[in-house]
C-alpha cells in the first residue's frame, strides 16, 4: 500500500507512520516530495485494511495496491473456471441458457414452461420457491411445495434446476432438491447465506447487488470460495442509476470486466436487467458479443397472468425467437452453441 | 390506478383492459383522448401489482396512484410515532444520540466508550457484536461474547443499547440481550430477517439500503408492521452515488421526504453517510436542522487502532465537542434536548 | 395529463383545477375513487407544463401521459431516418464506423491515422480540432489549424469527417469544413449550441449527456428538429454511475429505448463509454448486437504519448482486429456490412 | 504520481516506465514488492495527465498524488475568500441570501417580489432572464428586457442581483447589468463560457454540474481563477441520484468538502435541490448547519401561475418564514446574521 501524507506533515508523523507499518509487518520506503510524502509500504496483508493507518496523525490517504481479493482472482488462477450444474458446463466455450418463470406458481405452470424451454434448447431450467418481495402483500413463492414441482419438472425434461435461497435456515433443504442455488441481488451482502450456501458444495449463482461494485460482487463470491466452494457462476442483472426507460441499468461492461480479473464464469439476467420482454432479446444478443458465458431469462406461458415479473417475462414464442438469433450470433463471436440434443446424448 | 393505452390501441383492446381490470375487482372509467386513451381504475387492491395489466395488449403504462405502503404511512395515522428504547423516547421533542464503537473489541475498549458517551450526554449504547464485513478476511465481531459485554456495560452506566443482527438465526439470541435490533443497511431488503426481527416486538432500528428509494425503505418497514410491530425507528445512512470525495452521500433530503410520508421516528447516521470524522460533526449538526429526530455516531477510544471503521469514528474528544454544537442547534430548531440527566431522573 | 389529488381534497380543490384546466384549454373528468380523487385531462399541450397545475391547492402530483417530444418521435415518424455524412448512409442496414484520434496533434499524426483507418475499413473519420477539456492546464486543441488538417486528410483517404464545436462562435467556422458536427456529451444541454449547430442543416452527432436521461436526450435532439434540421444521429458514450472500474457505464440498453422511440439513428462510442482500450472491442461487438447503427472509436498511432484520451485509444493493429471481428458480427445480426470499398464504388 | 506496474511485469517494463518518467521531469522511486513493483515519480507536473504513463508496456494504473487543481486550493490560500457581490460579502460570518423569482416574467411580478425578499431581509435579488429549458417549447426567457427590469429592480430596493449567462456571446451584455453571473449547472463545463464569463472579472456564482464530482466542480471554479478572476462563488445544487422522491439529491456533505480543500464560499441552492417548495425549508436550515455561506431560493408571488419552476418555488409568505426560521439558527452554528439593514448602514 502506498501512505499519501499530508502536505506539511512532520518528519516525525512520516517515522511514527513507518513504525507502525513495521509493528504491522511491512517494510516502507518513505519517498519526499516537493509538496507531499508518500511512503511505500511492501508486504502482502489482505486482511489488514487501510484503515489502520489512515487515521494516524499527518495521513492525507491510503492507495491500496493490491487487490482484496485473492481466491477469485485471476492473478491466482488464469485458466478459467467451469462449473457444472447438473452435466452442464458452465464457462466453457458453449453458451448456457437458463431459462423458466420467475416464480413456480403450479405444477401445470411450470411444467409447460420447462417443456417449452427444453424443446426451444434451452439447458437449465429455473424457477423460484422461495421469493424476496418488495411488498408484504405480494406472493412470496409455494416454498418446499414449489421445490418439489421443480424436481419433478426435472425429472420429466432432464433440465438440471437453479432456484434461489433467501434464508439461512433453508439452506440445506433447498440443496436437497436444487442442483444450483441462486444468491439474489438483495441478498449478496447477506454474509452468512454466502457462507452458509457456500457450505453445501452446491455451484452457487451469485447475482450481482443492484448496487454493488464489481470489486464488491467479487468479495462476495470470495466469501464462497473461502468456504471451500469453488463453484461459483457470476450473474451480472443490472445496476440502479438515474435513468428511469428501463427498470435498471444492465452493466455489460461488468462481464469485460469479470474477464479480465477473475477466472470464474459469468452470465447475464436480462430480464431483471431491463424489466421489460421488449428489451430482452436486445440485449441477450449484446450479452453473448460481450463475452458472457451464458444468459438467465425469464419465461412464462401467459405473462399477463404471472404472480410475478410479468413485465418482463417472454412469451414461449418470443423465447423461441430468442434462442434462433443466438445461435448465428453465438457462432459469430467464436462460441459454441450448447445445443439441447448434444446435452442428452 | 390509471392504465394508458399506446397510441392507435384499438376499442376492443381498452374493453379487454376495461374486462380486466374489473374481474379484479375495479371499476373502470376509459378516458379517450386525442392520441391516446387511458383507462381510471377505482378501488383498494395494493397487493395487485400493475404487473397484472401491463402486459394486456395495447397496454403502454399503468401509474399507480396509491402508496404501495399502508401500515407506516401518515394517511393512516398522523401522529408522530414514539417508540422507546429503554426508558429513551425517539420521535418526541427530543434530539436522541445513540453512540458508541463499530465493533465490540474487548470488554475494556467497550466500557471506557460507554463511560466516556455518557459522560458527554449520549442516550443509548451502540456497537456490533455481528458484523457484516464487505471481506471475508475482516474482523468479524465477538458475537455472544459482545453482548455480553453490552450488557455489563449498560449494568454500569444506565445506557441501553442497540446491536445488529444478521442473521435469523442469531434473532432471538440478540433480542435475549439487546433493548433495541439493527437490521443493517446491506439487510433492508432481508425480509425473512426482518420478519423475524420484526416478530420478537423489540424495537428495530432499520438503515436504509445505500440503494434503497425512500419508497422501499418504507415498504421494509411495512414488513415489520404487518409483522405486528409497532415499534419501528428509520436510519438514513447514505446512498450510492458518483461522488468518490465521501464514501456515501448522505440524504438528508430522505428525512424531510420520510417526516411527510410517515409517522415513524427517522435518525441519521453521518458515521457511514460520510465515512470520514472530519465530516461527523458539520453533517450531524445538519440532520438535527433538518428534523432528524436523533443521531447514531461511532466513538471509539483509539480510531487509529480500530478493528472497524476507524476513519469514520470520533475521537471521545471530538464527540464532546459535537454534543456542545448540538444542544444551542436542537433549541434553535424548536427540539428539547434530551440530557442524560433527565434520563437518570 | 393526469392530475393526481392528495387525499382529504375538497371537491371545492377538484373543480378548481378542472377550471384551471379548461382555461388552459383542456376537457376534465374528473374520477372519484374511495381513497383519492384523480382528474384526466384531454388536449395536446406539450408546451404546457405539468408546473402550471401541480401547485393547485389540494394536488398531490401531475402524471404526464404525452412524451414531451414529437419531432423526432416514432410515433409521428414511423420509418427510420437514414442520415448522410458527405457519402456515407447512417441509420440504414449497413454499420458505420467512424473512427480516429480524440484530437488533432499534427499533420502528420492525423494522416497516418486517416490512412490507417480507411485502410481497416472505417467509413468517416474524427478527431476534435476544439477540445473541452476539464483542466484548464491541459491541451485544448489546434483549433482552425486542425480544421484545415482534417480537410487535407479528407481529401487525401476520400473519408468525410465529424468533429466537435463547443463555442456557438465557432459554429459557423467548423461547419465550414466539416461534413458533420459533434455536440459532446458537456455540451447536449448547451442549448443555444443545439440551436445554432441545427441551424447549418449539417448533420449533428449528437452526444448523450453523461446524466442525462434517454429523454432529455431525445428533447436536445428535438432542439435541433425543431431549428429546422432532421439530421441528427445521436451517440450513446456512457454515464455516470458508482461503479469505478469503468471511467463510465455504457447504457447499451438505452440504444434499444431510443430505436423503440424515436425514428433517428443511435451509434455508440465504447472508448468514452469506458475508458480503456482494452473493453472497447468487446463493447463494440455489444453495441453491434443490440442493434446500434455504428460505432465511434479512438485510434491512435501511440495511444501511449496520445495528447489526449490515451487510455482508451486503440493501436492501429488492435482496431485492425476489431473491423475483423465486426464483420460476421454484423452479418450475424441481420446487418450489412458497409465496406469503404462499397462506399467509394 | 505513483505508477503501479502488473504483477509479472519485467525489470526492463519498470526500467522504460522510469526513463519515460525522467523524460517528462519526474526524479523516479522504483519500490519492488513481492506482488507487485511501484514507481514513485516526484515532481509538480499538474498539467501532465497520467495518461501519458498508463499506456506503457506493464503499467497496470497510475495514481495521482497531486491534486489537480491549484488556484482554488486550500494548499495555496488558507484563509477564505471573501467575493462582494455589489457591496454584500460572501464568504465572511455573514449568510447571504439570494433570493427571486426562476424567470423575470414581467415588471410587476419582479418588483412585488424584489420588494418582498428586501422587506424580508433577502441581501441579494435573483431572476433568470436568459433561461436553459429542457423542452424547446417551453418560455425561453426576456433576454434583454429581462436584465432591464433587473435594473430597475435593483435601483428600487437597493439589492444587486446575479442573473445567469448561457451563451459566450451574451457575456458583455450581461456584464453590463448584472453584478454578478451565474453559470448554470448545465453549463459547469462549458469551459468557453467559464473563460468568457471569468473574463470580464465580475463575481462568478458557479453552480455544480448534476453529475460533476466536486473535484470537476473545483477544476471548473480553475478555469475562471485561471483566466484572472477570483471572484468566484461557489453553488451546491444537487445531484443525480436513483432516488425518484426529490428532483435532485441535495449533497450537503459536499459543502464540507469544498471547505475542506477550497478557500472560495460556498452556497446552497434547495429549490433546485429538492424541486419541491415543501422541502425547500428544512433544507435551507440544513445548509446552515453544515457551513454554508449562504442561500439562493426561488420566490414567485403566485408559483402555481409561475412559467418556470414553480413547484419549487416559494410564497412570499413561506419565504418569510424561512428568514425567521434562519436567524436564530445561524447563530446557534456561530455565524452573524447578516440583516439588510445592517447592510444599507
């Protein structure tokens, strides 16, 4: 880290900042400027945060140098990482499709959407029982009742399934039934889930908080791999800006950014990135020419009717129509395209 | 609600709308304009989200009219809401000043603060035995060790104090020891946690989300009436924006917007709104202008040597000298200031 | 427009602002609903402000339904306008690249890039000879002698060029020699800039406001329509957001907003819209794929002693591989390809 | 500036990095860690951005250790600077407060308010009588007559007024009348105005872009200290944030910070701020409390006929009570109240 000191700081408060770093373990360099000094201090102490210093006497500011992140980081590991959900190679040259409604609401409902999305290619299907809402009032998921639908629709198509955990308490239930668990944007700051989660083994979809850094998102799966998880599939689902067209900003150059500094795989929520089925197809397609290594789209057979992000969810048709523009596209920015029989066979 | 209609949506579109709208249990009343037609919906359906039409054809938009939020709002109930930690009003004449570390340290670091807030007029105790932290190498608190340690130091001078809770299974634990829960700001939307929190009838202090519209922030706080709660007191914290020059930017705006929407009592926190101590004292001194109802501010005996947030804690020095700013500002504002004295008496 | 009343208005309060509004020349309805009072009122206004009703007594807020701009909207103008930059079609079905340094330096710089570029295949050159700049300390540009330098260098390759003016004094000097003139993204509220620019009848490159809204973009478009000047092609270049990893974040859903809105061409520019040369290849192929209509780049023959924007230049080799992988890119997505060839023939 | 190198960057990388470095007139301070290696460059070289160092081979960033501004700087100039606008001071013990209608719309609503705000104990009169609208549809403003009217209010009431400028070539003839210009925040980097404007030496009252960090504002406030001008006042007037509850999110911290790093005044403007008269009250006491030298608010005998802003606008009658509310608490925080009539004496 390298110590910015104040303009007129004392030859002393550079010593007792020098010291301190020492007791803390580094070795320093102090460098002086014509108007500032600043001290290097060499040493690889992560845990320790710049806050130790910052406060002694004559400090202006701390530079961190070295990234916080360790175990996510592709310093670390450069080859990148592919996680299996079910048999399906996630961050490997094939784009992944994970589709189905946001919310289980019956058993006839999902079961139509995990057969349509099966037949239209898609390679994982998803769907949730458990539900964070804003409201009190809203439908808030069929919880075990959902996850059950969800198994059976698996056992029916041969879709491995992705659902979301909201509580620590229903952890290992989910991961009975759930061959992915889903972190949510609200809950990837929610420390204990991460760990707790991170715990079963189970490859965890860790969406991005709709205000959180990239360097915080990576923090957050870094919570998971400290567990001794090393599955984890970023989902980029937009940020919260100004701009009120669309529900957020979805953040594509998030996943150039994921690329470069972490060796997990990355995929894209247009659907609650947008908030809106008229922009998914859009930026499906701008996700795959980016790079993304898979995308998560919300389905359902009668969207005016959805307990639940209707708005923005696509009518099989228009699904259908998705996944026929993605395959050109996919082959055009020097993917595969993961088809649905190439999985079964 | 009102439902707009694209331009060129035909009549059979509005009746199907119109149709709609009142098998859910409106009445309906179509405007036709000269480029568009709108349709009046009249009748009391919160838990009807708009996403049950906008996807009708020929629907363009539909704008809510009523408040999403019912429990917490002052159209339901004027008066302002007290809610008491301890022996402590919050939301009266008062100006209420909650203090203390980040973190609970040792049992040393925690009384000589205590002893010291006291001292200089502070009502009730704060510091965290849970500590949500952005990395997994980062303290992470003393958990029941630290409210142990709260306790022994409210047992000494009197204060009562509030901690954090992050996880639900912690909820009961915290509630055995704490006069008062913080559901934190990475928490607001943990609505499992706040249900649970909500449901022990101890007073909740919520923050927040640095994400978080007034309007959500709201509806968190209508999660922990419905869950029968009363006793609810709202923290602003700062918000995420551009700004790189203070950690957050606090909103002080929100205050204003919450004093006239809800009757819940509404403290500011400009320890993690600023995020440096030499903006505490100008930036606590404007929440009480601008109707905060109390302050929450970090203290620690050493920020230099802080295991959490030291940049952003006073020293005890400096709290003194902002407690003497507050007491002329909290009567030219027309607030009593609530002296620790009173308290005692 | 709809006019929303607080609860407990007085019907006194309703038929007051439905006489205001008839005097405004509006119809009133008038909907009495159990908690609120809603007043919808028919006529086309635009210029008519929501301000003139929202501080009736008794109003609680006024809901727009018109958009606030007609001249450059889809719904006055369903065709998409193609708009020429001395030969060259933007807005059609071909993808147009403009590309070059972020500022003339010298003849002979601006030459070997202009070579270059037509060369790779780019169809209009840029290069700013009048640069806003936030320091006062740093280069500002060579001004009418980059001028002449961009003429010389059009003559030589055959390549029209763009280039910014930021005073409404220079407007009529630039227009002189330009083929089209950049309004920056510091300047799209510059609204006498607007006004004089449009009043050339050259085509404007309009840039989005680094925090304006979609809308406000389209009304400083609207400006210009209304000088009298349909050739406006607006530039999505990113905004300002919390994320730092990104100078800025690039809005590639705001592309889709605008082609869904408005009829005029929208192109992108992924050097300001992050930063770094290193995502601008990856967020060109984004912008190609969510349907933008071409692409901005800054080359540089030594982006690392560039005067200007070195960071985000592209070497000439780098932006030799971006046309490379455009190419099946847009075939992919149901563009052509405009090669220089096709445009000289 | 310190240069960090990538991990695995070669000895010969950090060598070229030092030559370029002395090249340029840095003395150069290689640090090798064991991650990573970081030159220290000494020397005062504001107008070298570091992008001519961030492009070399190796480097992964370059951290500025200077700041970029200078002549506005706290560094440089430690006691604040006083600005007299006509003979009021801004910047001393006093709060100034200016205060008038958004838009000059005729002689008689200037003169009944220009009358009110003096009796008031307003110190300065404001009124735009160039105006930059979003919409081109919307009043535009009475150019010159609108600077007579001014005028003639000030010879009346005894008030010098600020009046806002938007054009480099109306600069003069603003000059001519007015006793001080205001830049608009959407002008804050329309650095050709800033100069013109710096130019004729007047006091500048420049308002902060929405989405200019305060950084960029101070770097604005340079162009016009650096054109010979120091007479610039500063104007906090919000940003753009997320939150849809106030037209702007009024950053108050903000006033801390350029107290901290600038000697120039600064002001606080919540009409624009919030948007919404209602909130206009508690946060003018808030600016007070944070350090604020003084006020601008809008005023309008009968805001709900005002062409311009007037949901933001106050009555005669709520302004008065905001100069009440106003005395006792400047000084609870330490300031004079500067009164009219002390001003006239």
């Amino acid at each position: 880290m390298i110590v910015v000191m104040r303009p007129g700081a004392t030859r002393e408060e550079v010593l007792s900042v020098c010291r301190r770093l020492e007791e803390l373990g580094f070795r320093t360099h102090p460098i002086y400027g014509q108007e500032k000094t600043v001290v290097g201090a060499i040493g690889d102490k992560r845990a320790l945060s710049s806050e130790a210093i910052v406060n002694l006497p004559g400090v202006e500011k701390v530079v961190p140098i070295l990234k916080p992140y360790k175990l996510v980081s592709r310093e670390l590991k450069d080859t990148s990482t592919i996680v299996r959900v079910g048999e399906i190679p996630v961050g490997g040259r094939g784009i992944v499709v994970m589709a189905g409604p946001c919310a289980v609401e019956s058993e006839e409902q999902l079961l139509s959407v995990a057969r349509f999305v099966k037949a239209a290619g898609a390679h994982i299907l998803r769907g949730g029982a458990f539900k964070p809402r804003t409201s009190p009032y809203a439908f808030q998921g069929l919880e075990e009742e959902g996850l059950k639908m969800l198994a059976r629709a698996r056992q029916e198509t041969g879709l491995p399934f992705v659902t979301e955990v909201v509580d620590t308490r229903d952890v290992a239930l989910v991961a009975e039934y759930a061959d992915a668990l889903q972190i949510g944007a609200r809950n990837m700051q929610n420390f204990r889930l991460l760990q707790e989660a991170g715990a079963t083994g189970k490859p965890i979809l860790l969406k991005r908080g709709f205000a959180a850094t990239v360097e915080e998102w990576l923090m957050a799966a870094e919570y998971i791999l400290d567990a001794g998880n090393p599955n984890v599939i970023l989902c980029e689902r937009g940020i919260r800006t100004f701009e009120p067209a669309t529900r957020f900003t979805l953040d594509l150059s998030a996943v150039a950014v994921v690329k470069e500094n972490s060796h997990l795989p990355v995929i894209v929520d247009p659907s609650h990135g947008t908030g809106s089925w008229k922009y998914v197809l859009p930026l499906a397609r701008a996700a795959v020419a980016v790079g993304a290594d898979g995308l998560l789209i919300e389905v359902h057979p009668d969207p005016a009717r959805a307990l639940c992000d209707g708005p923005q969810s696509l009518h099989p048709e228009t699904f259908d129509r998705l996944m026929g523009e993605l395959t050109p596209l996919a082959v055009a920015v020097g993917r595969d395209w993961v088809t649905s029989g190439s999985m079964a066979g």
